[in-house]
C-alpha cells in the first residue's frame, strides 16, 4: 500500500445523526495540526458506545481511503458484537461531502476476539488487538483487492505463572518494525474488571517482540 499523504486523521467513534443513529466522523487536519475539514462516514452503528476503534489511511491509484475497524463483531454491540468469528474491517472512500462505503472485509472466523481495540497496517502486514482476550493477530492483506492472503497468525500477551490476563486494556498498536509491536493500555475499568492485578499494566505503553 502506498504511505499517506502529508496531514492526518482524527475519529470521532460515533456521534448521534438526525436519523436516530450513530455514524463516525473523520476529521482532516494539516501538517501544522491546522483544522481543514470533517467529513462523516457513510456507515450507521445502533448506538454510540460501539463504532470504530481504528483508522488507518491509505492512498491507492490516486485516491484516498481509510480502513475502519468495528469494535463488536458484525459492527454490532450487546451480546451479538460479543459473539466471536464476525470481525469487521471496513473500507471508505474520500470524497466531497463524506467517507463512501466501497466495501467490507471479514477478518477470519477462527478469531476468537470478543471485542477488536486496535488496528495497525504497515504495507501488507495488519496488526490487530483485542482489549478483552489479551491478544494480537497479525494477517496478510492483499493491496490489489483487499483480500487477506492467509488465515494469519493468533498471539497471546504475557500471562502471569497461573494463566491470567495481565494485559486486560490494551486499546492501541502499531507497527515499530516487521516484529516488533508498539501498544497503549486504558484505564482498568474497576465496575467490570474487579481484579486489582490489571492495573499493574493499565494506562502505560507496552513493546512487544513478536514470536517468529
């Protein structure tokens, strides 16, 4: 894929439409940080709490894109975007007046990602992370028909000696080289995750070596 344009992207996950519903909002900013334009996203969730958790732009043929990464499976929240096997990526096309849908793309049914928290793309290779499995997938994209190449590879963040998550937030990841991966954790959320241990590694930035 070629790199992006100079500039960058904001996302604004979901913000309630006219309609009733919920669509995302990217907005465009210079290489100064200077606001130049909002554009929404042709694409409408149920409620606000369960959009986007990624962008990543890419420039193709002239053209700008953004692939987009649902947090719940199918783009859906509840119990149907917790049912595992229904990964969403989807693709949009810049222009005027919006972000058009031209297309979506189906991670693997074999992932076994409650929730999706992170997308990172460098060339090819596409980095994925889920916030409650503790878990990264790595797959092959292909560039000239968005299609992955292979079923990818699943890797789980360190456990303690007993098997447990210790990495219960991580909401963020990117690429430092072909094998090594860079990512960010949120606040341990003390309501639904009642063990203490998890903020040992919550609100930090955490590299990782990826096996080979």
């Amino acid at each position: 894929m070629c790199p992006p344009v100079a500039g960058g992207y904001l996302l604004v996950e979901a913000r309630r439409h006219a309609k009733g519903c919920y669509k995302a909002l990217i907005v465009e900013y210079d290489d100064d940080f200077r606001y130049v334009k909002e554009r929404p996203v042709d694409f409408s969730f149920e409620s606000g709490n369960k959009g986007f958790e990624a962008i990543v732009h890419v420039r193709r043929n002239s053209k700008d894109y953004v692939l987009a990464l649902c947090e719940g499976n199918k783009c859906k929240g509840g119990a149907k975007g917790r049912k595992p096997g229904g990964g969403r990526m989807l693709l949009f096309e810049k222009k005027k007046k919006c972000w058009l849908h031209s297309r979506t793309i189906a991670l693997p049914r074999s992932l076994p990602f409650v929730d999706y928290s992170g997308m990172s793309v460098d060339n090819d290779r596409v980095a994925i992370v889920s916030q409650v499995n503790s878990m990264l997938w790595v797959g092959n994209l292909d560039e000239t028909d968005w299609t992955w190449r292979n079923e990818g590879q699943l890797y789980e963040f360190p456990r303690s000696h007993n098997g447990a998550i210790q990495y219960g937030n991580i909401e963020g990841v990117g690429w430092i080289t072909p094998t090594r991966v860079v990512t960010v954790s949120d606040r341990r959320k003390k309501k639904n995750q009642p063990d203490k241990a998890l903020s040992e590694k919550d609100q930090s930035v955490h590299i990782f070596e990826i096996a080979s």
